[in-house]
C-alpha cells in the first residue's frame, strides 16, 4: 500500500491516489457479459391481505437499471469512461427496456444482441419501510446460440483494437458459455491487451491464462477446494489458484474485510474501507469497474486494487446496485470526509434520503440562510435533530440570500455557511438551494418532519401543507432568547 510522501502533512489527502483517481475518466474499456433488468418497487404495507396472510404493497415508485454486467457498465461511466458492451438480451420488453437504457448512457457503446425467444433476464425487488419482501427472478441460462456466440467473439475482436482493458463479467446466464471466454482470453493476449474475469461457478480453468481474475471468498474455496478462513489460507488458495491456471493476478474480495491481492510480487491485504455499510448488492460490480478503469490507466496493480477497495467502501453506503463517482472517491480520500461528505446535490440528497428511508429512518428538514452561526442556531438545529433519525439542512445559496434579505447579507459564502453546518453533530445532510424558497426541495426529499423556529406561524411556513399533504408533520422549536444574526450584526457595527 501507498505511503505518505515525507514532506506531506499527514492530515492531508494522498496526492498520488487523487491524481490516479482523476485517471480513470480518460479510459477505454470493454465488457463482455450478462445483462439483466433490476426492477425495484417501493411502497408502504399498512394491512394484510384477505386473501392470504400476506403484506399488502401499496406500491409507491418504481425504478429499474441496467444490472449485472450492464451495473459493471453503470459504474464506469459513471467514472466519466469510455465503455464497449457487448451481451446478449431476448427478444421480450425486459430486452427492449434494457436496450433503451443502456443505449441512453453517455460514452457506451452498445452491442445488445437479440436472441429469439430467449428470456431476458429479470430480477424484481419489493420494498415498504426499507425492508426487501419478497424478489421475483426470471431468467435463461442456456448458453446462447452457436452463431450468436460467433459474431459475439468477432465483435469482441474488433472492439479491443478501439479499447485498452477486456472484462467478462460472467453471472451465469449463458452469455460467457462454453469455449467463448477461452477465446477472447486468447484474443486479448495475441492483441496484447490486459483481460479481467469476475468469475462463475468452479470450473476456472474456462478462463485459463487470464491477467486478473476476481472471486469472492466462497468462489475461491469453491473452485480450489481450500479453505479460505484467514488471509493465509486466503494467500494459499489464491496461489494455488494463479499457479494452476496461468492468472497473471488474483484479486480476492473479502466483504467487510477488505480485498486481497495474490500476484508475482507475493501477496497483500487492503483493509475494508467502509462507513456505515446499507447495501452491500453491486459493490463487487463497483469494484471490478473501478479496478478495471484503473488497470486501463496503466496504474500499478496494488494502486489500482487500493482504489477499488476504496470505491466499494463508496458503494456499501448505498442502497441497490448503486455507482460511485470520481467526486465521492476524492471525496473518500480525505481526512476531513465525514463533515464535507454531508455537502451535497440535490440529485445526491434525494438518492441518500431514499436510502434512509429504506432503513425506516424518520428524515427531518430545517432551511435557512444561517449567514452567522450562532447559539440560536445551534439549539434549533439540536431541537430539531431530537425529533427525527436524520436532520437535512437546506441553506440559501448566495443568490438567493441576496434576493431574499438584500445587500449586504449574506456576509458569508454559502460554502463557507455549509462547511460550519456539517460540523454540527446534529445535522447529518446540508443541500444549498438556489430558488426563492426551499419548495421543490421539500417536494423531491418528501420529509417526514419540517421543522422552523418559533418565530414562524405554522400556517405560513414553506411546504407545510406538502408535508402535511404525504403524512408528515409540521413543527415549531422554541428560540433560543438574546440570540439572533440581526443582533450579532448590530454588535459588530457599535
């Protein structure tokens, strides 16, 4: 692992990570595997149905994303990559879908071939107060046709010309079947490109001679029928592993324990770098996306598994088959993470509140400018942490205070105003806002709680009949007496 170059304070981000991680968006790289639609349905369960002593979903939303090798291909996009895909879907609407989906991508270049009367595959989820009910599959596992298999290998060919790194991404479901991974592993090697295998099943001697191949701990007992433990016993069935089969490397994903790397050079451990774990579904998918980004960007191979470890730590603290972005890696990166990783987008404000929900968490809301913090503030702020799980604070950006309180307020920058904010304990999520009012805020994070000082009347605060409206709850907290940012201003003027 990297360590910190001696004239670096030790506080500081690791300068060589952060470069090597702004790398991985001017890559090519190429995927090859099964594709499938995850479907995920959210809902509330209020009663039991009559007809059977089951829940009753009243379903609420429905999402549903390109999964399998196509989630590989999600992340490395979203990476800011550049990614060849070449699978093989039915001719059914799950295909079609997944045809508009993947096809709607930026930097993908899509190769979906169309089998008849072959099933794509489905995986459908069902969620009321974060808990998963039940999951309906339906799939085909036979391998696909012989001539389908033919002009699936000639396109590979063509592709690794136009890309640096290969993936197969095999899940079983008959795209990388029989002699096909055989072949592009021998492709690759006649075109000199570098081929990384997310393994199937125990038979590895179907990707014999590739440079990297990355099974988790029960697939590397499976295949070598060794126990995997403790990291030696991890170390042996590796070796043995990369002996038997001509692997350049093996890469070894041990859960909430890390990643371990089996190569020429020995081996070594890299330590889970993970939060708070929601979901670990699609993180090896993440890291494989990552380590293969990282490889294109001919990055030394430790560096790169150091760098997929870290983003499957990013993945983790999501819920679903989630990506992570070259922003919440550099973001990982740094000392100070905790407090600057609860500034974020709108679009990231609403994708982590519906993973709080999912936890059956109560989300609790506030907005203002808070321009000069102040006990006030700090009390509020605590008064209405004690009344939900999770608090999101929603402060106006810099042209909105402007409009909102005119010149010269606000005397703090807005980032300035966000950084003191994700200090406090009691607030877990800051979102800066640039309309008049936090309205559409309050409408795309649907809080639980709304919370204003009790300056306010309850009839006039902002979004209140919208939460009041979905079941939530409007509330005042008292004030905090002799505290105010008027009179904070006036003092510093006498």
């Amino acid at each position: 692992m990297n360590e910190l170059p001696s004239n670096r304070r030790p506080d500081e981000p690791n300068p060589d990570l952060a470069a090597a991680i702004r790398l991985l968006a001017h890559t090519s790289v190429m995927v090859i595997g099964d594709v499938m639609l995850d479907q995920f349905t959210y809902g509330t369960v209020s009663r039991i149905s009559q007809e059977a002593p089951v829940p009753v979903l009243m379903a609420e939303r429905e999402v549903a994303y390109p999964g399998g090798a196509g989630n590989v291909v999600r992340n490395l996009t979203s990476l800011g990559a550049a990614v060849a895909f070449i699978s093989v879907v039915g001719d059914d609407t799950a295909g079609s879908d997944l045809t508009g989906l993947i096809g709607g991508q930026m930097n993908v270049e899509p190769w979906l071939l169309v089998q008849g009367r072959r099933t794509t595959t489905v995986k459908s989820r069902f969620f009321a107060s974060g808990q998963q009910l039940l999951r309906t599959d339906r799939e085909q596992t036979d391998p696909i046709h012989p001539k389908l298999a033919e002009r699936l290998v000639r396109i590979a060919g063509d592709a690794m010309a136009a890309t640096s790194v290969t993936v197969l991404s095999d899940y079983g479901k008959g795209v990388l079947s029989g002699t096909i991974p055989a072949q592009l592993v021998a492709a690759s090697r006649a075109m000199g490109r570098k081929l990384i295998v997310d393994p199937r099943g125990t038979d590895f001697s179907r990707y014999a001679g590739a440079d990297i191949v990355m099974p988790n701990r029960p697939e590397l007992s499976a295949a070598t029928r060794l126990p995997v433990g403790t990291e030696a016993e991890i170390v042996t069935a590796a070796a043995a592993l990369r002996d038997t089969f001509g692997f350049g490397a093996v890469v070894v994903t041990r859960g909430n324990d890390g990643m371990t790397l089996v190569d020429e050079d020995g081996a070594q451990h890299f330590p889970a770098e993970a939060g708070e774990v929601y979901d670990t579904s699609g993180a090896g998918d993440t890291a494989l996306a990552v380590l293969a980004a990282s490889v294109a960007a001919q990055l030394p191979l430790a560096m790169a598994v150091r760098i997929a470890n870290l983003a499957a730590g990013v993945a983790v603290g999501k819920v679903g088959s989630a990506v992570v972005s070259e922003a919440e890696l550099l973001a990982a990166l740094s000392p100070q993470r905790s407090a600057q990783r609860k500034i974020v987008s709108r679009e990231d404000a609403v994708a982590l509140v519906e993973r709080w929900r999912h936890r059956g968490w109560r989300i609790g809301f506030t907005n203002g400018c808070f321009d000069l913090l102040h006990p006030g503030h700090v009390h509020m702020l605590e008064a209405a942490r004690a009344g939900c799980d999770r608090l999101v604070v929603a402060i106006n950006s810099d042209d909105s205070a402007a409009r909102v309180m005119q010149p010269p307020r606000p005397v703090q920058p807005d980032a300035a105003r966000a950084a003191i904010l994700a200090s406090l304990a009691s607030v877990d999520l800051v979102c800066i806002f640039d309309e008049d009012t936090p309205e559409s805020l309050i409408q795309a994070l649907r809080p639980d709680l709304l919370i204003k000082g009790a300056n306010h009347m309850l009839e006039d605060i902002v979004g209140g009949d919208l939460v009041r409206g979905w079941g939530g709850t409007v509330a005042l907290t008292d004030l905090l007496p002799g505290h105010s940012t008027q009179a904070t201003l006036a003092r510093i003027r006498a």
